[in-house]
C-alpha cells in the first residue's frame, strides 16, 4: 500500500501535500513559477534510490546546469555525487518530435527497471505539456482527427497510460524486496491557463496537485505552491505518527485551516482595510503572514534551507502555533494588536530556518519561551 511518504524536505510539500512513495504529482504552474527549480530540488534532495529526470522539451541550458551542477553535489545518504544515483533522459526543445514522445516512455521504462531490482525511484517528468505537444505534432502529421484545442483524442489515455505505471509492488524472486516508482510531472500551462486540455487530465489522474501560482511567484514566495488550490489524497498521517511526532496530524490540519482563514479575512480586509479586523482576527493575519514567510518560503539555493529535515519542518510549525497561542493570550487580555510588532522574538522567528537540523527541538522551545516572556510583559 502507498502508506510511506517520498520526503523531499521542501516544507510545503511534506507537512501540508505530501506525495505518497509509489504515488502520483502533478506541477502545473505558468511561465517563471519555479517549476523547474522545484523539480530539480526534488532530484537533489528527494528521499529515493535513484531519480530519473526526463528533461522532455525543456531549454538546453537548464539541462547543462544540471549536468555541471549534480557531480559537485554529494549525495547526503552516501557521500558520493549526486550524478551516480541520477539519471538524465536528454531531449531538449531543438531536438526531433518523436524523439520527445519516445523520452517519457525511455524513463518510465528506465524506473521500472531500478524498480523491479528493490529500489525506491523517482521519476521527474519536465514537463509533460511538451510531451502533449509532441502527441499533437505526430497526430496532425498522420492526419488524425483532432479533439480538443487540437490535440489527439486519446491524450487522456495516453496520459493515464503513463501515469498509471506509477506504483509500490513486492518484487518477483527468492529474495524478498520492495521497489517503488513516484512520478512527478510538471505541467506548463500556456499563459498559466489551467483548464487546458493537458492540466485537467493531470488533474484527474494524479494523486497530489501542486500547483504553482503566477502572483506568489510575482510577491517572490518560492516554492510558488498556492495553499488554497493544492491537495494530496494519499492518507499518511499514520506514516508521521508514528517516524516523526505524534501530534503531526493535528499540527497540519490546523495550519491548513489558518491559512484557509486569512484568506478570507484578506479579502475584507482589501475591501475595508485592517481596521475592521476584530484582535483576534487581526492575530489570525499575523500568524497566517509568519506561516507564510517563515515556514512556508523556502530558498533552493541556501546550503541548509534548501533541504529541511521532517523533525525540523515540526519544530518550526510547533513554534508557530504556540507563538499564535501566545499572541491570541496576549490580545485577550487587553493588548492592542499593533503593539505585537514590536515584539523582537517574533522578528527573530524569521532565523528558524537557519536552525541546525540537530539542535531544531532545543531551539524551537528557547524561542517558544523566549515570545511567551516577550508578550507576557507587554
């Protein structure tokens, strides 16, 4: 069963979408949303044996990137680079069209076979739009009927096809072992249109939906995953339970739900400005702004941001709801919300991330004590 997750230590992803190992994702996301610096980091720190990465259609210059940049990478688990359990499917936007239909086939194909062998891979398909394209191209040269926006009539079941070979099995043999294939696969909606053709296959065929969002990318919060329109139907808060923390799921549930609250209040307050706020609803936004900016923004290019172990990624959260708590307290006693910024041990959340992975639970309940002090003297 799909009940282990595929961490990848990107903090949006694991603690609120997280991708069952053996399970499906799509990355549907408009031009400049971080789709490829979001795939490639799951190439670099993603939990997996081996990591196949299709680069079907993508600019040759991200793929020399990869090939200059992964060799001078050690992989965490084994100290030896990053190229050795890697394996890149080239086939660049200036090469021929049915060789970009064959080079998802060549990694799937390539996966299944590290797969039947014991090991967990991961398949990174960069991005299946070119794929879809490609379909397009040889359907119209056969003179097939077109379907919608011109694409093949079986897009769908060649989608499914493809996703479907995903999977966690028990191998074949005497020796018992188990393998698993995840596939990931971006999307690159034209103009960020999500209700083209290939989107909604994806949509309906994958497990988890992440999908990148033109503004965030704009406001500069990478990854650009938008909260409010992505999911995970993989049931793996037994999974977190029992590795990482017990109180992991309720943890989670009350970050989506005060996410999904600021929102709302966000709305009012761009019509009424933040004056019409109740405290405690002005506390709401100022969580939701520390979830967002602390916890949730995460740099691909920092040496110890770029990969957040799961027991830090419950720390930093630990910290943010007792901080709420703390802020809500405070508010109910009298204090007026504005005076909450003047409070330094909520600047110095902004430093969790920099926390060494070892030393996350002591830091995280000096900081817990250290705003509960502050607010308690207001």
């Amino acid at each position: 069963g799909l009940d282990a997750p595929f961490v990848t230590g990107q903090r949006a992803i694991d603690t609120l979408f997280p991708l069952a190992k053996g399970g499906t994702a799509t990355i549907p996301g408009g031009f400049g949303t971080g789709k490829t610096v979001l795939e490639q980091s799951l190439a670099k720190w993603g939990h997996a044996d081996v990591i196949v990465y299709v680069a079907c259609g993508e600019r040759g210059n991200e793929l020399t990137e990869m090939l200059d940049e992964f060799p001078q990478h050690t992989d965490p688990p084994t100290g030896s680079a990053l190229m050795e359990r890697t394996i890149l499917v080239a086939n660049t936007s200036n090469m021929p069209v049915a060789a970009r239909e064959a080079s998802i086939y060549t990694g799937i194909t390539i996966a299944e076979y590290f797969r039947d062998q014991g090991y967990d891979v991961a398949l990174l398909a960069d991005s299946t739009s070119r794929w879809g394209e490609a379909l397009r191209e040889v359907s119209s040269r056969l003179e097939e009927m077109p379907a919608e926006e011109g694409y093949p009539a079986y897009l769908g079941t060649r989608l499914a096809e493809f996703y479907e070979r995903a999977g966690a099995v028990v191998c074949l043999g005497s020796d018992a072992r188990t393998g698993s294939v995840s596939i990931v696969g971006a999307v690159s909606p034209a103009g960020g249109d999500f209700s083209e053709p290939i989107t909604q296959h994806s949509l309906r065929l994958a497990g988890t939906f992440w999908g990148l969002d033109t503004t965030l990318a704009r406001q500069r919060h990478f990854p650009a995953i938008n909260w409010s329109r992505s999911y995970t139907l993989y049931e793996l808060d037994g999974w977190f339970e029992r590795e990482v923390a017990p109180d992991w799921p309720a943890q989670r549930g009350w970050a989506l739900d005060l996410l999904q609250r600021e929102t709302s209040l966000l709305e009012i307050v761009q019509l009424l400005g933040a004056d019409s706020l109740a405290p405690a609803e002005r506390v709401v936004l100022e969580t939701g702004r520390l979830l967002r900016e602390d916890f949730l923004q995460q740099s691909a290019f920092d040496d110890v941001d770029a990969y957040c172990a799961l027991g830090k990624q419950h720390a930093m959260l630990r910290v943010v709801r007792a901080t709420h708590e703390a802020m809500s307290t405070a508010v109910a006693r009298g204090v007026p919300p504005d005076s909450l910024a003047t409070v330094t041990a909520l600047r110095e959340l902004a430093r969790m991330r920099s926390w060494p992975e070892a030393e996350a639970d002591e830091r995280a309940q000096a900081a817990i004590e250290r705003v509960q002090s502050e607010l308690e003297a207001l």
